[in-house]
C-alpha cells in the first residue's frame, strides 16, 4: 500500500486540502460519496473543502488516508460489539486474544480482524468442497468424453482427448467472496502483524473475478445445512466488499475504494430495532411491518405521496390479552443526553402517536445514544385544548453491552396499559 498523508476528521467537521491532495480519481469517489450524504466537497481559493457527515470510517484514496472519528467516544471494540449486534453476526474476539492493538479509528481493524478469525476457523474446521464441472483436454480418458468437441476439434485424433469432469473443490462462490474480502482487508489493516496474517489466510481460498462479482453472489446465497457455518464469515465479507456500514455505500454507481465506512445513524436504527424488539419479547410485544395500512399517509400535495414511518412499530398486549397497543419508537443518532429535543422531533414524535397510539393518552418512544450511564425523561406538549401527547426520550449506555442494554430498556418500555 503506498504511503498517504493521514487526513482525521470527526463527525460533521471539515478539513482545507491542498488542489495536490485529491487526484482527479479521489474527486470522482468523493463526489459519489457525496451523493450518498456520506460528506461534501467543494472548491476552496487554495483547493478544496471537505466536509464529513454522519459517517465513520476510514477511505483510503491515492494521496491520503481519510480518518473520520465518531463524534460519540466509543472505544473501537465497544462500537463493534453494537456493530456485531445489529448485524446478528458474532463478535470479534477480545483485543487481549489478539496479536494486534488497535488505534482510534481501531473498529476498521476490528472488522478485519473479526473476518480473520471466521476464516482461520473454516480453515481448521476444513473448506466446503461441491461438484465443479470443468472442461478440459487429458492423455488419458476422465470423465465423460465430449464427442462434438473432440470431432471438431481434433478430427479423429486420440492422443489427447476433450472430456468434461464433475469433481469436488473447494473453488466454489461460497470460498470465493472470503477470498475476495481477505484482499481488500488487507489493503485496510493498520496494523502490520493483522495485514500479515490476512494475507497468510488468503492463499487458503481461491478469489472472485472482481470484488462486485463477490457481492452479487452473496446476494444469490442461500444457507442450508450444508453451508450454515460459511454465515458469520460472509457477513463480515459483505461489510468489507460493500464499503462497510448496514447500507452499502459504495457499491451504487459501481464506485469502489479501499476504505471502510459506517453511516452511524442507520447503524444506530439497526441497533434500535433489535434492541426493543428484544425488550419487548418477554412482555409479549413484537414489531410489526409498517406498510400499507399501517403507515401514516400524507395525500393532496403537490408532487407525490409522502409517508411518515417510525424506526419501529411495537405491538404491545394490555391486560386483556385480546386487545393490543401500538407504540411508534424512532432511533435519534444525537446528544440528547445534552441537549434538548429538537423541535422537528418533537413534532415527528407527534405525528407517530397521534396515528398510532390511543386518542385518550397519545405517546411515542425516542431512543438515543448516551455515554455517561443510562437516561430516561417524558416529554409533555400540551396546548389550550389538553395534552397532545407524550415523548419518553431514553438514552442507552453505549458503554454497556448490548445484551444488558436490551434488559435496562425493558424495564423502562411504556406499558400498552400505563
């Protein structure tokens, strides 16, 4: 990996760079980041502006290295232990099991470290191996014969023969994505001992064509019994060959880079999601799809048709059994722990249990990340008429793991009979 110039940023902050640092390749990858809302890009007297939005990560481009630290304090390991949590895939091992450190911006380590450990574990464990069809010319008889190719192209020679083979290898899609993963790991590894060890592993599995060709045969991957435990493995792959994040940022428009990148708020939705669905388990709450009928619909406007859709739906049993509640939550990536709730989520909170809660006690959840310790307080808007409704606002400790964070909410979650 040639050596670039280490640019670091936190979230929402901005950097002056000289024209000499972008390559006019670096201004067309920008750009399409920019078009995602990943960060901006513009012109300056001296060269340009960049500017980082609610994304995370680390992009390698031709001249520099591009750090953007998350403006939440989490330590690396911490941030992958929520990342694993949304992702339902298993957490990386412990930095003390390890024969790397990592940095501030150590969960790009992290990630590559947790495919590490899932690859070197399908190694030991041996690769799958499924019947692959092959065409080729032998001395010697294997096989089936192909009689049109041999007519054709050897005009009734047998001293070497076309025969079509069907034999069990490990060249197979499934091994094919780990490979392809493993390299582009490699190019993102910090640490020297960690890009080593990618790199030892890598020769265990054969390799995609191209890294989109990996993707679109994750995409075509279905488990069974026989391949369950080629899951976690790819799940990690899939974080590395897409750009990184639960939305896959640079994969649209067929752009490419060497970088890892996390879009914080829709990882933090994914985190919500699992983590009152969790919560609400054992009261006999689960979520349910938001579409249809029960999506809040704005028509006659101009243009087209808007919706208004929560992060989550809870469908909640109150005493009678039979009967169940509705409660809008909505995940907010901000400090609300130190500041107060803005007025546009107060009015969206609004909305969600104006259309989904009981006219007699209208209420709606926000939930956000919190650094100093769990949080909880209820918002009251009232006006002239009565009570419009009510905002529980709960932050969770983010420095806690993720499994006591599900129970800490529980025990906090409104009651559907409150």
């Amino acid at each position: 990996m040639p050596d670039r110039t280490e640019i670091r940023l936190v979230e929402y902050g901005s950097a002056l760079l000289g024209a000499e640092r972008l390559t006019p390749r670096d201004v067309e990858q920008l750009r399409a980041l920019e078009t995602h809302g990943c960060l901006s890009l513009e012109p300056a007297p001296s060269g340009w502006r960049l500017k980082a939005d609610a994304t995370v990560g680390i992009l390698a481009l031709d001249r520099i290295r591009l750090v953007i630290e998350p403006k939440f304090a989490i330590p690396g390991e911490q941030l992958m232990s929520w990342l694993a949590y949304a992702l339902g895939a298993p957490a990386p091992l412990p930095a003390r099991a390890r024969r790397w450190s990592t940095g501030p911006e150590g969960y790009a380590d992290l990630v590559a470290a947790a495919l590490l450990e899932q690859c070197e574990q399908l190694v030991r464990e041996g690769l799958r191996r499924d019947y692959v069809r092959r065409q080729s010319l032998e001395p010697v008889l294997r096989g089936r014969l192909d009689v049109a190719a041999q007519v054709t192209g050897r005009y009734g020679q047998l001293d070497q023969l076309h025969v079509r083979t069907f034999d069990r290898e490990a060249d197979i899609w499934d091994n094919r994505v780990l490979g392809t993963a493993l390299r582009a790991a490699r190019t993102l590894a910090t640490h020297p001992g960690l890009a080593r060890d990618l790199h030892t592993i890598a020769r265990a599995f054969p390799q995609a064509p191209t890294p989109g060709a990996a993707l679109r045969a994750l995409d075509r991957t279905r488990y069974t019994r026989l391949n369950a435990r080629y899951r976690p493995a790819h799940t990690w792959a899939r974080l590395i060959l897409s750009g990184g994040g639960v939305t896959d940022l640079l994969t649209d428009d067929g752009m490419t880079a060497d970088g890892l990148l996390l879009a914080m708020p829709a990882l933090w939705e994914a985190v919500v999601r699992r983590l009152v669905t969790e919560a609400a388990a054992p009261k006999g709450g689960r979520a349910i799809p938001i579409s249809g009928a029960t999506g809040i619909t704005v028509r006659g406007d101009l243009g087209s048709t808007s919706t208004f859709r929560p992060d989550v739906l809870l469908s909640i049993p109150g005493r009678d059994p039979s009967a169940r509640t509705l409660l809008p939550v909505d995940a907010k990536y901000k400090r609300y722990d130190r500041y107060g709730v803005g007025a546009a989520d107060v009015h969206q909170l609004l909305t969600y249990s104006a259309g989904y809660t009981p006219s007699a006690d209208p209420h709606a959840v926000i939930v956000h990340p919190c650094l100093d310790g769990y949080s909880q307080r209820l918002l009251q808007a009232s006006g002239p008429r009565g009570t419009l409704g009510s905002i529980h606002v709960i932050g969770v400790d983010t420095q806690a793991p993720p499994e006591q964070a599900a129970v800490w909410i529980r025990s906090v979650l409104p009651a559907a009979d409150r």
